[in-house]
C-alpha cells in the first residue's frame, strides 16, 4: 500500500493558476465561413480586435495586418463590428477557398 500524502504536499484545491486564453485553442480548422479583408475601404479602426474572441485579428502599428485562420472560428464578429459605411470585412463560405 502506498504512503497517503500529507497536507503540505497536496495541491491547492479550485486554484486557477493563470487565465485562459482563445489563443491556446486552434478553431480554424471547423470554421465554414471566412472573413475577407478589403484594403481599400478599411480605416483601421480595429473594432475588429477588440471584438474578436479568437485572438485572429492581426494589428500592427494600430492598423489591421490580416487574420490568424488557425484561430479565426469564422463567428462573423468582425464583420458586424465593422462600421456599415466601411463594409471593409465581410464573409464568404469556405468552400470558395481552396487549401
């Protein structure tokens, strides 16, 4: 029979040791629809990454650079955010992308 532990060499019960994140998951893979980003209309308000919850919103120098699709979900989040008169995301089935 092995030795029962005492308390001092148990771990803390409910302890959360650090948060979680979107970023430790990858979502693109069952994604259906994929956000497309136009250039030309964007205005780099980011309302995009602030909104996305996958962390697949890419800034850089407070301007968009593109998308993460191992973690874009295709929720179409960014695309409701984005501001109607920019229309700058909007979302197309993945079946007209090839891999």
């Amino acid at each position: 029979m092995s030795e029962l532990k005492g308390w001092k060499d148990i771990p803390i019960g409910g302890l959360i040791p650090h948060g979680g994140t979107a970023f430790d998951y990858e979502t693109g893979s069952w994604r259906s629809f994929r956000p497309v980003h136009d250039r030309d209309k964007c205005i780099d308000c980011l309302d995009c990454w602030f909104c996305c919850p996958d962390n697949a919103i890419i800034a850089e120098d407070q301007k968009f650079k593109g998308f993460d699709m191992m973690h874009c979900k295709g929720c179409g989040i960014c695309a409701k955010v984005c501001p109607p008169k920019v229309g700058a995301i909007t979302m197309k089935p993945e079946s007209e992308f090839e891999e």
